[in-house]
C-alpha cells in the first residue's frame, strides 16, 4: 500500500481511509512482466490503472498494426481514466514496459456517489478531476511537439520541454531510445542519425541516458 498511497488520485487520503476505499472499489490486482500486454482499450472501456509499481506505455493501434507511444507512466501512475470518459473509435495498448503490478478498477466505483457521503471519497473523485486536467495539458505538449516538421526539431522541442521540467539544462530520459522513437513518431535509424549530427554540433551531450542541452550553440 506504501506505492499506493503516492498515486495522485489519493492525495489528501490517509492510508487508513485509501485502505478502505480498496475494499470498496472492488479492485482487482494484477501483476505483469516486462513487454506483457497489460490491457487493450477499446469502445466501451471502462478499467482505470492504478500502478502499484513499474513502468508502462499507452500506444494507439494504428490501421496498419504499428503503434505510436502517447504516454510513458511510471511508479504510483494512473492510466486509463482519460478512455474510460470518453467515445473513441481507435484502439489503444497498454505494454508493460518494467516488471509492475496494478490494481484495475472501475470507473463507476470511483465517481458513484458513496453511500457514507465520506469526505475521503469526495476528495477522491476531485484528485481524478485534477488529473484529467493534466493529462490534457500534457496531451497539449505533445502535440506542439510533434507540430515541428524535421527530427531534429521535434527532438530539440522535446528535450528542452524536458529541461524546463528539472529547472536545469539536462534531464534523465525517461525510457529507451527506442521508445523515444516511438514517442516523437520517427525512425530511430534516422533519430540516432540526427543525434550523432547534433552532438557534432555541439547542441547536445548524452551520456547514457542523461541528455545536456548546449543553449549557447545555435540549433
């Protein structure tokens, strides 16, 4: 419950009270290896995803079976809620990306109202509102992201986005550079290209994952 108690949708909720809100979700917990397919999100969709622990990405089912990643979501995360309050038509996947465990629950036992009106619950349904809001910004970013025409420019977008979030000119890459592919819709033959080209340049330095951000050099 130690995880649990970090996911956002339990903010303000004891560890006594999310206990009991457990039970009364009637959540099932599951746990998952690397590359499983968690869950496949379709029309009618109703699961949210509670993480536990691990890491997973939420990918859309192109037509042609590829997929393109929209989400990278780590320890204490949430995934889900956005499908489940709204019609869509596509398909969406969710691949365990490291070993993890969730707890599924659904979306009606979250919103119904409570039969006990408790103040826990009220805050519950308001974290998950909270939520929702964010998930738009940051479906907000990622458009503005993809908006740039060239690799190197939807890369530099998405590395400086990065950077403002740590306050510093360089971050941790969250997941492989594969994923990061995946993520920015290009090829990672032509991405690993672009890279090599930018650190010739002097814009970037990459040490492993940890990516640095010359500012002072013209892009």
């Amino acid at each position: 419950m130690d995880n649990l108690i970090k996911n956002p949708i339990f903010t303000g909720v004891s560890i006594e009270d999310m206990e009991k809100m457990i039970v009364c979700f009637e959540g099932e917990k599951k746990s998952f290896r690397e590359k499983d397919t968690v869950s496949v999100y379709g029309e009618g969709c109703q699961k949210v995803g509670l993480l536990y622990h691990g890491c997973v990405s939420i990918n859309r089912i192109n037509a042609d079976g590829t997929l393109d990643m929209l989400e990278y979501i780590e320890n204490s995360g949430i995934f889900g809620a956005a499908f489940s309050f709204y019609q869509h038509e596509d398909e969406f996947i969710v691949l365990c990306e490291k070993d993890c465990t969730i707890l599924f629950v659904d979306k009606s036992q979250i919103t119904k109202r409570c039969s006990n009106a408790c103040a826990h619950h009220t805050i519950v349904i308001e974290n998950l509102l909270s939520f929702m809001s964010e998930k738009i910004s940051s479906l907000t970013e990622k458009v503005d992201i993809l908006s740039h025409r060239t690799i190197r420019e939807k890369l530099l977008c998405y590395f400086r986005v990065q950077s403002a979030k740590t306050g510093t000119n360089y971050f941790q890459l969250p997941f492989s550079f594969l994923a990061l592919a995946n993520y920015l819709c290009i090829d990672r033959s032509a991405m690993m290209r672009e890279l090599k080209k930018m650190k010739e340049d002097e814009i970037v330095k990459i040490h492993g994952k940890k990516i640095y951000i010359n500012y002072t050099q013209k892009s």
